[in-house]
C-alpha cells in the first residue's frame, strides 16, 4: 500500500472512529504529552510552542473558519488569537491510536475563555479530531479540527 493511500486510510479510520464513538482507548502517553503540551501552551499564551507542536505542513481547523496551513499562517493565527483571549483549558484524550509513522486521537476539553476587550468569562467545552505525524523521531500535529460541544441557547445537545 503506497504511503499517500495508507495515511488517507488512516484519516478515513480516524474520521469514522470519531463518528461512531465506539469504545475508548487508552492514549499513549506520547500523545497525552501533546496534548497536555498544548493545553500549557495555550494557558501561557505561548505561540511559539503551540507551532513547535505541529508539523512544517499543519493544519489548523474549526468551524465557521478556513483552514489554516503551515506553520507562518499558524503563527499569525495564534497571535491573533491571543490578542483578544485568554483560554485556560484542559484536555482529555478518549480514545488514541498509532499505526506507522501516522496517529490520531480523539480528545474533549474543558475550561474557561476570558475575551480581552471586555473581561467576560465564559465556560466553554470543546471536540478534538488531531492527526498526528512522526517526523525525526517526534509526534507532530498534522491536523487538528476542533468545535464546540456546548450548544448555542435553543439547540439540543447532540
């Protein structure tokens, strides 16, 4: 199997998984680091270690958003992000897996995002599909797609 058909497999599977939500899987603990990594980084607000986490070649993606693609556009992104919030959030892996040099988790947060302009807090919960590639002997971020899984006032949880 040739490696381009073999990493869409994986996303396919990883895709499917989510969907279906079967049963979770403990996560390896190199991709809980990331994870928890991440959750650091977001905290302190540190742009340069959230683009240390993906790959040259990241992806960046959540509704309502284009995708964001390599690591100058994540910088900028990131930045921007910061300059109108502060998000505290902690991330909980449901389900992981590794095959080859190509890994996906599933993963749920939780926490508080404070905009800047007007001090208001809010809880919010988050989603996480994140494709990961080795490269130079490291789990990268490849993908990550996140949404909301708190509804808007009116909607029905799903």
């Amino acid at each position: 199997m040739s490696s381009a058909i073999q990493r869409r497999a994986i996303l396919v599977a990883a895709g499917v998984a989510a969907v279906a939500g079967g049963a979770a899987a403990q996560a390896p603990t190199d991709l809980q680091k990331i994870m928890d990594s991440y959750a650091a980084a977001l905290t302190s607000g540190d742009v340069e270690a959230l683009v240390g986490l993906y790959s040259p070649e990241g992806v960046f993606m959540r509704e309502e958003m284009k995708a964001i693609v390599g690591q100058d556009a994540l910088r900028a992104a990131y930045k921007e992000v910061f300059a109108t919030l502060k998000i505290n959030l902690q991330f909980t892996v449901r389900e992981a897996e590794e095959s080859g040099d190509m890994a996906w988790l599933r993963s749920v947060s939780k926490g508080t995002v404070k905009v800047l302009a007007t001090g208001v807090e809010t809880k919010q919960g988050y989603n996480q599909l994140v494709v990961l590639r080795k490269e130079g002997g490291a789990w990268k971020i490849h993908a990550y797609l996140y949404g909301s899984n708190r509804p808007e006032p009116g909607q029905t949880p799903t």
